[in-house]
C-alpha cells in the first residue's frame, strides 16, 4: 500500500463514527492458495465503505461516501489475508486479466479463481488531514461476496495496523491513514458521511450516463450546490440526470481552488523580558546608493518593547558581522545573552557559518515558512514603517535620494520615541527605563548651523 500527501486541507474535517442503513453480511471463511505455493488462512470480512473519484478518469475512488446510488461498496480489513482481494471490477485503476491467478476455497467449500491483478486508488479522511491510497497488486475476484484489505501486505510498505476495541488504525510516523470502527458484528469498518463533506467541491462517480459528475465536468467545475439550485428550479433546459447518490471530493477542484487560511490578527505569545525574542529582516537593495555607499539596511526588533535598531549594509555578506555587533551591544547593556532570533529564510540567514556562531552562542534560531512574509510580521510591517517615514522625510525636506539612509536612521530613532500600542509606553522607555525627552527635536532637513571653534 502506497501513501501519497494530499494539501492538508481537511484537518478539522472529523469522521462521524456512525452506520448508516447497515446490512448484515455472513462471516467469510476462506482458504487461499497459489497453485505453486499454497497457502492457507481464515478470513473474517469487514466491510470499509469507499467514496469515488480520483485521478483515473473512469475508476476512481475517494473514502467516504456510497459508490453507487443504493449498494454500498465495502473494503474489509483482513488480518489473515496474504492478498488485497477484492469482488468488484470497476475499482481498479489498471487490471491485467492474463495474470496467473490464485485460487481461494470459500466456506462452503467452493473453489473460486483470481480474474486479474492490478491497481486501486481511493482517498482516506483523517484527522491528518486527507491521503491518497494506492493498493498494488490487488487481485480481482468477482466470485466473493466483500473486498478484502490485508493487513500482512500493508504492513510490508512499513505501515502499522492497531487494533482494540474501540478501533482499528493505520498509520506510521505518528501520522493516521486511515481509520476503522467495528459494527455491530464486531468487524471494523471506515465510514465516511456525506454530510461531512457537503460544504466542498463535489464530483460525483457512477455508472450512469447522465450524473452530477458528468455534468460538474461540463459546467466548468461549478460549485455542486449550484449546479444543484440550477436542476432543481428548472434554470436551464436541456439537462437530464438519472437518480444519482454517488459522492466524492472532485481532486481537480481540490488540487485548483486551494487558498490560504487567514493568518491571525494578533500574535498569540509576547515576549515577557527584553532580548527573550528579537524579530530580524533585510531590507533592500534600494534603487539609489546612499552617500555612504549604503544599498541595505538591516533590523532588529526586540519583541517585548519594540525597540528598533537598524545596521547600514553595503552587500548581504556583511550581515554576520552586524549581528555579532547586535549581540555584542545588547549583552554589554542588559548583561543577558538574547535568546531567540527570529527571521524568514533568507540566504543571509541560512549560512554555516551563521548558524555555527548561532550555536555557539546558546541561540536558538527559529524561520517563518517560505514564501510566508506574514509569519515575520513584526520585522516586516517595521520595514514598511520605515520606509514610508523615510519617504516622507526626504519629501518633506526636499532631499534626493541618496540621503535615504540618514532618513532611515532618523525615522528609526522617531519611531522608538513613539508609544506602541501593546504596553503604552515608548520604545525607549521600556528598553532604558527612562521616558524620553524630545525637546532636542527638529524637522528634519531643516537649517542648522554648526559653530567652529577657530
């Protein structure tokens, strides 16, 4: 059994542990045998119901709902089978008829043969999220009554099957495949509502000619409650749909219309101390070389006051040792070593060496998720803080360009003068313990005259 990851879209979706419109199956006691290697053992069905649609086009399979509009199709875990056995033809992906086969003698003492061997895929829904599910060398026998899952071949792919007798459950690392509950005969099967997943993007699968998948195909991939309000009052004309109750999660619409979840609005841990969390980015290369021949300027936000401080970078290699001066000052002042430096993946970030001195130094170094900006928010929004005040510094003082990075100092020292919602206070206040005095402050830009002693 193979196990590809799908996007983990569906982590809150839970299953309902329920049975809906139960039917009672006899045991199944059978033998199994190869011609050339026989092999005897006794099998005990469950039934595991399966949802449809996945890649192959015509026979495809997601867990979780009924493959046809009134029978169910049920899998079976089997701790005696050596083989994944299965009754029903229009599960497999790819079958081989010409394969040698096997022989299986059923409790009545019947002798039935294997038809074929290929490959089925269908979809699991945990609370890990939603996996897709390869069966290799499954055995078409069309003569039994259930489809049977086995555990010694699942196994062999690393995986571990569980059993009490609450449940029965794959998985391996810690992550759940795939899950089974006993019926009321004791046999553990996976069931999978279709009221848990009336809220996605459905395609639905069956052997009629005129369904809801053929025509969520057609329509573009519309939404199914669309598509449903379109049949339903009689919107359009020329639409015929046998009674169709076969439901699964379209792939192409979950592979298609994926979006982010929206990122919290408040960051859910503050850091209680000064250098306990430090926020850190780059910024640059500016347009315009600054007088100094500056193209970077490089932060450090101390998370618990929101004091800034900002280092004047000419190339990205010179990051290392800006902050070994960061950590050098801000010891000399507090006596305690920072903590946690936090930044995005930058290759500035992500050096040996870097890392080393990191290490050396008892810091632990934590990264946003690429291409995640929103992770690093307090070092982002401070960059575009700057900016902007740089900006209107300039502006304001009728500067060109190339004094952006006197700008951008000064607007880092206003900015520490300046309360911060969170605590009330300023910057400056809560990094020194003294309030700032701003009788000293003058527009930038403005005329001023220097005394020379002669």
């Amino acid at each position: 059994m193979e196990i590809h990851e799908k996007q983990n879209i569906l982590n809150e979706t839970k299953i309902k542990e329920e049975l809906q419109n139960k039917s009672d199956k006899s045991t199944l006691s059978s033998t199994v045998y190869n011609e050339t290697n026989p092999t005897t053992f006794i099998t005990d069905s469950a039934p595991i119901i399966i949802e449809s649609s996945l890649s192959d086009t015509k026979h495809t399979l997601l867990a979780n709902a009924d493959t046809r509009s009134k029978a169910k199709v049920s899998f079976s875990i089997d701790s005696g089978a050596s083989q994944h056995l299965i009754h029903d033809k229009c599960l497999f992906s790819s079958l081989n008829e010409t394969a040698d086969s096997i022989k299986i003698i059923v409790a009545d003492g019947k002798i039935i043969s294997s038809h074929g061997i290929g490959k089925i895929y269908f979809q699991t829904i945990t609370k890990d999220g939603i996996h897709e599910i390869c069966l290799q060398n499954a055995y078409y026998l069309p003569q039994l009554e259930c489809n049977l899952l086995s555990v010694k071949r699942i196994t062999e792919k690393g995986f571990t099957v569980n059993f009490n007798k609450n449940k029965c459950v794959v998985m391996t690392d810690k992550i759940v495949y795939l899950e089974a509950i006993p019926n009321n005969n004791s046999l553990y099967e996976v069931i999978m509502h279709e009221d848990k997943v009336s809220n996605h993007n459905f395609a639905y699968n069956c052997n009629n000619h005129n369904c809801f998948y053929l025509l969520h195909k057609r329509l573009g991939h519309r939404n199914i409650n669309s598509i449903k309000q379109l049949v339903k009052d009689n919107l359009a004309d020329g639409i015929q749909l046998d009674n169709c109750q076969h439901i699964g999660d379209c792939i192409h619409c979950i592979k298609n219309k994926l979006s982010e979840f929206p990122y919290p609005k408040e960051a859910k841990y503050r850091a209680a101390h000064p250098l306990d969390l430090v926020h850190s980015d780059l910024c640059g290369p500016m347009p315009t070389q600054s007088v100094n021949g500056k193209y970077y300027f490089f932060t450090f936000v101390d998370d618990y006051s929101r004091y800034s401080m900002i280092y004047l970078l000419s190339k990205k290699d010179e990051v290392l040792s800006k902050l070994k001066e960061y950590i050098a000052m801000t010891r000399n002042k507090f006596g305690r070593m920072l903590k946690v430096l936090k930044s995005d993946n930058g290759g500035e970030y992500i050096g040996k060496e870097i890392e080393d001195f990191l290490k050396e130094q008892g810091i632990v170094h934590q990264f946003t998720v690429p291409y995640s900006p929103q992770q690093n928010g307090v070092s982002e929004r401070k960059n575009r803080t700057l900016i902007e005040m740089t900006r209107c510094l300039l502006s304001e003082a009728n500067l060109p360009q190339r004094f952006w990075a006197e700008a951008a100092m000064t607007a880092t020292y206003l900015q520490n003068h300046l309360p911060t919602k969170p605590k009330g206070k300023t910057p400056y206040e809560l990094w020194t313990n003294r309030k700032p005095n701003l009788s000293h402050i003058r527009v930038f830009g403005c005329k001023a005259y220097a005394y020379i002693q002669k």
